[in-house]
C-alpha cells in the first residue's frame, strides 16, 4: 500500500526519526565541564540546544565537529548584574558594547539592571521602552530585572508578565534622581505583592543614616583619599540595612536577594538567617574578592563602588563566606560611566560617580583569583554560571552543561595569561581598575544557543542574542 503524507505509519517513522535525530554540531574537548565530572567528553547539540554528552570519541564523519584540542569546555556565565544604561545614558554603555564585551569575556547571558537607563525599568511603558532599545544589537542573550520604587507595587504583575525575572530596590540613594530608593514602609507594600507573586527582590543594602553620620564626620577630611571615601560608606549601613532586610524577609515571606555584598560584619546574620530557613541569597563581585581598600592609590576614582571595596581583611572574610556558602555567586555589578564623571583629573572620591566596569574580565579575573585560593572549574562554574542563572528563573535552560540545556559555551585557556590593555576591552570605555594586571584565562570562543558569536578577538556578524522575556 502507498503509503499518504497523513498515514500512521508515516507519522510514526517521522516521530521516531526526529527523536533519533543526529547533532548538526559537536564541540569536544579533553575537560568539559558538567555538574558531574570534568573530562574529556564531546557535546552534542542540535538546534542550538544540548542534546547529549557523549564520549569524547562520539563523534560522526556528518556532522560539524569543533575539537578544541585540551581548552576547558564550559557553561557560559551568566551575569545577573549588568548596568546597560540604554536607552537614555547610552554615552554610558550600550547593547551593542556590553553583549559584545560579555562575549568576548565567556558570558552567554546577562541580566539587565533597571537603573541608569533613562527611562528605568519601573513601569511596564519602561520596560517595552527598554525592549524596544536592546532590539538586535545584543551579541549573547539578555534577560531583565525590574525595579521597585515608591508606590509604584501595581505595576509589579504587569512586568512580572511582560518577562521581568524579579526585581531591584535601593535602600539609599541610588545616584541616579529617576530610580529613588525605598523604606520600609514602601517594602511593607511591595514585599507581600511580591511574595504573592513567588518574585525575588534584589536588594542594594545601604541604609542612609550611617552614611550621613560618616559624612558629618568627615567634613575636613581629604576627599582624594581612599580611606576618605571608605569611612564615608561605613560598614554599619550594609549591616543594618541586611539586618532590615532579614526581618522584613521572615515578615512578608518575600525572597530576598542581596546584591554586591562588602561589609564582611553582616556575614553571621546572613549565616544564621540562611541555618533559619530564610530564603536569602547572596552575591559578591570581583572586586571585593580582588583589590584592598589599604592598596587603592589616593585619587584612583576608577576604584568608586558603593559599598566600597573594603580592607584586606574584610576581602578574606568574603572568601571564607563563599567557601561556606553563606555568598551563593559572583557577578560583575558592572556599571560604567563617561570617564569624565569619574573626575580623574581632580581625583575626588566623594563626587566622582560610582561603579567599576569589568564585566569583560570576570571570567580570568575570578580564575586567577580561584586557583591561587585552591578552588577549580567547578566552583567557578557554581558561582559564575549556575547560581545567578537560578537567581535569575534561568535554570531550567541556563548555568549548565546537560541534555536539554541551550547551547551556552565558553571555550578558554585556564594556563594562558594576558595583559589588561585598554586595546582589548570591548566595553564603551576603557576605564577599568584591571588596567596593566597581568590575567590568567584566555577566552578563545563564546557560543551562545550554538552559535558561535565570538571568537579569538573576532565577532560574529550579526546580533545572534535573545531577549530573555519567557
Ligand atoms: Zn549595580
């Protein structure tokens, strides 16, 4: 019998070649790094997606095959705390340079804070506003954070459906007057809703009162001097401002998630929260873990972060916090601005604008640091890749290496060292505080749902990164 387009038979034959249907690329390598094992394996992928870890001899003459010789094979990174500033302060960074700088550094995905773009990402009208600006200029994919400001708690559904992955808050001012920051009265609003909603809300903890304390204090003092601009961001606004954020967590049931996290002080409250069943995350950046409030040069305003980076003891505390898992990830917080609002020629640490841009270099500044500590590929990967992609409700797809998961994959040299110059940095302005250090980590491929976006200091030619709102 001839058999129609529309038999039975017809159907199932498809049905079962489709599932028995070969890779149309493998990347293979000698240390692939899965949640399992680290060795040699080869990844099987097929419309952009991982269909199996195979053998590393798994392979067929058919198919395209990337061999990458004895470079580690890896998850992306995912960057759950990336300041694009487009629309609006696209002199400060755009799309096109932060995906693109993310790419080179073995990002795959990065999360959009909602501040510094003008307008922010507080409203629905905010957020089709953003949507509209990141259209095919992102080089890796881009998920979004909302944000939550005073009484604006109904617009929070509407951008939770919209695709928003959870939400922002300041307990201080957040330096820019469009996003103000909230008190505990407008969380005593905004936590249930989003309790109610199973959101996170992502919390910059400072509260005001230390800080205008300090300032008081200091008006005599040198504002070219580090230790100035330390003093003026206490250690006793982080810890208080956690210590509000752990009650108002155990009120409201909201989860809370604590972003960029310095004062090592507050450390056994998050510890005891945690043993309390508080459903409290943490993140730290680079360069808490890297630099020292007792080696930044008096005037280097390109080490401004708020909270500061802190003292050299405090940074060990972060790197115990992390072993222990009281820190659950490492994100960049990379936050760039024009360099003339760093005021490097007056060298003022009280005035210049705050934030440290370095999102390209996460990947070898956090591996240098790592393996002088005796940590390895998978703590990286924990750290780097797995928990912000479940911060961010990406875990179903993101953070891994598995069957299932998109194709997100950072081929690089972990004995390979390079020198930070401005010539390779591929974000909007080269002021970074890892000028002149020498990184080991090379990046030689990023491949974001299989698509291979960059490679060796080259980009793929067309935006091939997906806006994250599903
Ligand atoms: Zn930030």
């Amino acid at each position: 019998m001839k058999q129609g387009f529309n038999s039975p038979m017809r159907y199932q034959t498809n049905k079962f070649r489709i599932s028995m249907d070969k890779p149309d690329l493998i990347i293979r390598s000698r240390r692939v790094v899965t949640p399992e094992t680290i060795g040699a394996a080869s990844v099987h992928i097929r419309d952009g997606v991982i269909t199996a870890i195979g053998e590393w001899g798994e392979v067929s003459a058919e198919t395209t095959l990337v061999d990458a010789g004895d470079a580690v094979i890896m998850p992306g990174l995912v960057d759950a705390h990336v300041h694009v500033n487009e629309p609006g302060r696209t002199e400060w960074e755009g799309f096109r340079t932060a995906t693109r700088a993310a790419a080179a550094g073995g990002v795959t995905t990065l999360v959009d804070m909602p501040l510094n773009s003008i307008p922010p990402t507080t409203t629905l009208e905010g957020f089709k506003t953003k949507l509209a600006a990141a259209q095919e200029k992102c080089w890796i994919d881009v998920a979004f954070w909302g944000g939550v400001v005073p009484n604006n708690t109904p617009e929070l559904k509407p951008l939770l459906d919209a695709g928003v992955r959870g939400f922002k808050c300041f307990l201080v001012h957040s330096g820019v007057d469009e996003f103000p920051n909230v008190n505990e009265t407008n969380l005593l609003e905004a936590m249930p809703e989003l309790a109610k909603l199973d959101s996170v809300l992502l919390v910059h903890a400072e509260v005001p009162e230390p800080i205008e304390n300090a300032a008081e204090q200091l008006k005599d003092s040198n504002p070219q001097n580090y230790q100035t601009f330390l003093k003026s961001r206490p250690r006793a606004s982080e810890n208080e401002a956690v210590a509000l954020m752990i009650r108002l967590c155990r009120e409201t049931g909201a989860r809370v998630h604590i972003v960029h996290h310095s004062s090592a002080d507050a450390l056994p409250l998050l510890k005891s929260a945690r043993a309390e069943g508080l459903p409290i995350t943490v993140e730290t950046c680079p360069h808490y873990l890297t630099f020292a409030a007792e080696e930044i040069p008096d005037g280097a305003t390109h080490f401004k972060c708020c909270p500061p980076v802190r003292e050299r003891e405090n940074r060990e505390q972060l790197w115990a916090a992390l072993a222990d898992g009281v820190i659950d990830m490492v994100v960049s917080d990379h936050s760039p601005c024009t360099p003339a609002l760093k005021l490097a020629e007056t060298g003022n640490f009280l005035e210049a604008w705050g934030g440290i841009a370095a999102l390209q270099f996460s990947l070898p500044v956090m591996w240098t640091q790592l393996q002088a500590r005796g940590f390895g590929l998978c703590e990286l990967t924990r750290w780097m890749s797995a928990a912000p992609a479940k911060l961010a409700g990406l875990d179903i797809r993101k953070g891994r290496l598995a069957s299932g998961f998109d194709a997100d994959i950072v081929i690089w040299h972990p004995e390979k060292e390079f020198k930070v110059v401005p010539e390779i940095i591929q974000f909007r302005h080269k002021l970074t505080p890892y000028t002149g250090m020498n990184l080991r980590g090379v990046v030689e491929a990023t491949y974001v749902r299989g698509i291979k976006v960059y490679e060796n200091g080259q980009f793929a030619d067309k935006a091939a990164g997906a806006l994250l709102t599903k």
